[in-house]
C-alpha cells in the first residue's frame, strides 16, 4: 500500500478532544486500554494534563503582529512550526493504514514525524511520503536498544539509507511500567501487527536459580552509557535522549556528544508519581542553556499548551495520543485536520497574547502566581 484510505470526518469537530468518542468506538478495547492507560495509578499521566492547565498566560496588547509567523529554527532546519508527532508504537492496532496514514498527514501538514522502532509499517514506506514534500517537518527515528550490536548496526544503516535524519534514543523505559488497565483487560497484540523494521529473535534470559528475571535478566542488557558512546561512533546523525529529568544525566549525556533532548515521562506509561513534563522542562533548560534542543511532550491539547511549553523554554513539541485517536476516527485525513486544529489554536494564541512569533513567547508570557518558573523568577 504506498497511498491511505480517505475517510469522512466526524461531525462536530471543534478540537483535538472531539475525535476521542469517535475514536473509542473504532478501536478493540484491549487496544484501547494500551493506548490510553499510564502505569500503576495513572498519577502521572493526569498531572501532564492538568500542568498545562494550571498556566496562565499574561497577554500584551496593541502590538503590530502583522507578517507574524510560526516558524521555528531546528537542528539546522527552520520549520514552519513547532509541531511533531510524537513515536507511537504499532499504529495498525488503531487504523489499517498505521504508521502510513500518519506520515501522509504530517507531510500535508508540514509536521515532524518521529517514527517508532515498533512501527506496525516499514521505515521505508513511512518515510517516502515525508521525502516528497519538501515542506515536511523532519523526519526522526525513534530505539530502544537491543542488546545485540550486530543488530544495531544493520539497523542504523537501515535508517540511514532510509533517509531519517536525526535518531531519538528512549532512555526511561528498559522496561515496562506497571500499566493495570492492560492487565485487567489481558492485552497482547494480534498476530497480524508486529514490529516489522524489527527482525531477528531476542537472547532467551539466562537465569540461575534465584536469580531475578528483571535485574539479572533485563536489567543487564539494557543501554548504558556505554551504549550512547557506541552509538555516537557508529551514526553520524544527531542523537536526541528522549525521557532524561535530571540534569546531571542531561550534562552527561552532553558531554559525550548528544545533540539533544526530548523532556517526556514516556506519557505517565513507565514510572508512576514522576512530575509533569510542564514541571520537568523548566529546570532542564535552565541548566542546560539556550542553545540545545529541546523537546517535550506529554498532555498537550491545544494550541495554548503549545505557546505555554514554547514560553517555559522548548523549541518544539510532540503530539501523542490525540493524533491516534485522529487516526482511529478517520485515518490520514483525521491525523490532518487534528494538526491543523491545534496550528491554527497556536496562531490564535499567539494573536491574543501580543507574540509575533515564537521567539516572543518567554518567561514574560506566564503569570508568576502559578507558572513553573515561579521559583526561580
């Protein structure tokens, strides 16, 4: 299949919520609670919503804005705005076109796309829709590490021949989160999706008596920083840590040659009780500078949300589940009218709150009473 199916939207479209109940109806309710459930008591993944909402912008007024836009510089590429589409495991559970469906909305939409290592669609035919238009936002390929370097290596190359330019390495989740709606409900996945850009079968644990499955099994073949030097030396391409909250690890990961971050606590899906990523990006940028990249996601809406992270100090930021709920509702076309929604809500947030662009949205933006920032003001 190299084109998507074009489907009628829903009635009643005002914003990104509204493909929700659409969406549900579509969509098997094992797979439902994969995508929609965060880890043990979901603590986390309500905070990343309601960070958002407790901001309040303080708007200026009567400023010219005209020839205003929203386009932002990145890794070397201005885009024109700042708006990607975050790495979303086996989309095909949610729409028969997955993956393919997204990456021909986020080209129509001049949006990144970031492409999952567990696409339920081959990188290739992910990519060439993205390719073609030159007025696409860039294209990212997300890992996990695999510990087998022989893997790794083919995979890279894969990659590389396949025209993604930037690798974004998840760090937060050598394994999974304690994620209770999956368990409840038993989900595991069809026998037709996998992830195909994936090959070759995992090493079977080797455990002793006694042994734990998880520290003696998992947890040493998980990424170390070891890993992030191999794959420094193996790929030329820019390497972003996606899932780093502290800063520390941030300037370790600098100083052996990391390109950049993407502020995320993996949507409240790994380690329950862990801050919003309104409340983790602030700090991170104060400590890390001006000048490197840096993304975050996690519970953004709408376009205020957007205006709001861009003034807390990202220079881009990640659409997640609401783009799969698009997809569910009404593929390509619903991913594509779900992007431009919350673009035009960002330009509308922009107009009312006096910034021409997004290099005005600063600190200034926020009212100190309740923004993240407010102990550091």
């Amino acid at each position: 299949m190299t084109a998507p199916r074009i489907e009628a939207l829903p009635e009643g479209l005002a914003n990104l919520a509204d493909f929700e109940a659409s969406a549900q109806a579509r969509v098997d309710a094992a797979a439902w609670a994969y995508l929609n459930g965060g880890a043990a008591d979901e603590l986390t993944l309500r905070a990343n919503r309601t960070a958002w909402d407790a901001i309040q912008l303080q708007p200026r007024v009567l400023r010219d804005l005209s020839g205003g836009h929203t386009r932002v510089p990145l890794l070397g590429r201005e885009l024109r705005h700042p708006l990607l589409l975050a790495p979303i495991a086996y989309q095909r559970l949610f729409h028969a076109d997955g993956e393919l469906a997204t990456a021909h909305a986020a080209a129509a939409q001049e949006a990144g796309l970031i492409l999952s290592a567990q696409a339920s669609v081959d990188m290739e035919a992910v990519a060439a829709p993205m390719l073609a238009d030159a007025a696409a936002g860039p294209l990212w390929f997300q890992l996990y590490w695999r510990d087998d370097r022989d893997f790794m290596r083919a995979l890279l190359r894969r990659i590389e021949a396949a025209s993604f330019e930037a690798l974004v390495l998840t760090v937060d989740a050598p394994v999974h989160g304690a994620r209770d709606r999956e368990r409840r409900i038993g989900f595991k996945l069809p026998d037709d999706i996998r992830a195909v850009n994936l090959g070759g079968v995992k090493k079977p644990l080797d455990l002793q008596p006694g042994q734990s499955a998880l520290f003696d099994g998992l947890m040493p073949r998980a990424a170390t920083w070891r890993e992030i030097d191999w794959l420094r030396s193996e790929s030329k391409l820019p390497l972003l840590l996606k899932g780093v909250t502290h800063a520390d690890d941030a300037r370790e990961a600098l100083a052996r040659g990391v390109t950049g971050f993407i502020v995320s606590n993996h949507g409240g899906r790994a380690l329950d009780t862990l801050p919003a990523t309104a409340e983790l990006l602030p700090p991170l940028r104060a400590a890390l500078g001006s000048d490197i990249p840096l993304l975050v996601d996690g519970g953004i809406r709408r376009g205020t949300d957007v205006l709001k992270a861009m003034a807390l100090g990202a220079n881009a930021v990640l659409l997640g589940r609401p783009y799969v709920h698009a997809l569910a509702a009404s593929g390509a076309l619903g991913v594509a009218h779900a992007l431009r929604l919350l673009r035009d809500e960002l330009e509308i947030a922009m107009a009312l709150s006096g910034c021409k662009t997004l290099a005005d949205a600063g600190p200034a933006l926020l009212w100190p009473g309740n923004s993240p920032l407010k102990d550091s003001r």
